[in-house]
C-alpha cells in the first residue's frame, strides 16, 4: 500500500474500488488501461481490507472485555 492508500478512509476506498470495478465491467479500455485499472483495485481491495480487519479486532477486544467484565 502506499502513503496516500493508507490515508484513504474505508468508505473512499470502497467507492474508488466500486468505479474501478465498473469502468473494467463496461470494457472499451486498452490492456494497459486495464492492467493499471486492475491494479489499483487490488491496492483499494487490500485497504478495504486492512480497514476490516482492525473493525474486527476492536469489536473482538470490546467482546473480551464485556466477557471478562460480566465473568467477574
């Protein structure tokens, strides 16, 4: 991921991502056009998915925290 990647919030990657997806459905772009197309959705897809994953580490640590508050 570069720099500006990680800056990018997850609902500005999933939009990006989405465009990307669409303009390589509709075709009519060259295989340069559409490498570098194909390439930035891998880059917004592995933003997405480092924003979910650290979605899904807090709610596991706020379920352990509640485990352990209700378990004492």
């Amino acid at each position: 991921m570069t720099e500006a990647d990680t800056a990018l919030g997850y609902e500005q990657a999933r939009d990006e991502l989405i465009e990307v997806v669409r303009k390589l459905e509709a075709g009519g772009t060259s295989l340069e056009e559409s490498l570098a197309l194909w390439e930035r959705g891998e880059e917004l897809a592995k933003v997405c998915r480092h924003w979910l994953e650290g979605a899904r580490a807090r709610l596991d640590s706020a379920l352990a925290a509640r485990e352990a508050a209700e378990g004492e």
